[in-house]
C-alpha cells in the first residue's frame, strides 16, 4: 500500500469525477456534498468506466446500466451484480487530495 497524492480539489468537479493514472491502474476521484473519494474506475457489473458517472452523496451510479455504488465501501445496489468496486483509504490535506493505493 502506497500513498499518493491523486489531484487538488480544483482538478475534479464540485459534483462529479476525474479518473488519474496512478502506476498503470485508473483511479477515480469523486467528489460530492459527501466529501471526496477515490475509487476503483471500472463497474464490477460489464467494466465499463465509471468516469462521468453521476455523483450524488456517497454514491456514484455507472454510465451504462445505472448500477448505484457506496463509494464508501465499494457495496452496489440492485440485482445486476454483488460484486463490490475497491474503494480506497482517502484524505484531504488542505486542498491536496491523498489515498492509499495497493501496490499490486
Ligand atoms: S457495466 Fe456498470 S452497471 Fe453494467
């Protein structure tokens, strides 16, 4: 597990998400009236990208079937899978945002 500093709070929508390369892997960072979040940028459900997902609370919801997931602890809502997305460990420093990302 590393951490890395993803992004400033300028670099991503209000309301909304922008995906960062960290080491090969698309990490997402969202922010919304919840607080801000970095995850796993790939639905669980088909692996489409959940960039440009709509971001409401702690919640984004995938561009193509419209499964809602917990971007607290990467939990989907529904029936189209059970299968979580990873979430990870996320931290604001002044405008700076930070998460600690596995390495494998
Ligand atoms: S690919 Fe995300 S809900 Fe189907």
């Amino acid at each position: 597990m590393t951490r890395h500093r993803l992004a400033t709070l300028d670099d991503v929508p209000e309301t909304g998400s922008k995906a960062f390369d960290v080491d090969g892997r698309s990490v997402l960072v969202c922010r919304s009236s919840a607080g801000v979040f970095a995850i796993e940028n790939m639905c669980s459900h088909a692996y489409a990208l959940l960039e440009g997902g709509k971001v409401k609370g702690p919640y984004i919801f995938c561009p193509l079937h419209g499964i809602r997931f917990n971007m607290r602890d990467g939990t989907p809502n529904g029936t189209l899978t059970k299968k979580p997305i990873a979430v990870y460990e996320t931290e604001l420093i002044g405008d700076e945002i930070y998460a600690d990302i596995p390495n494998d």
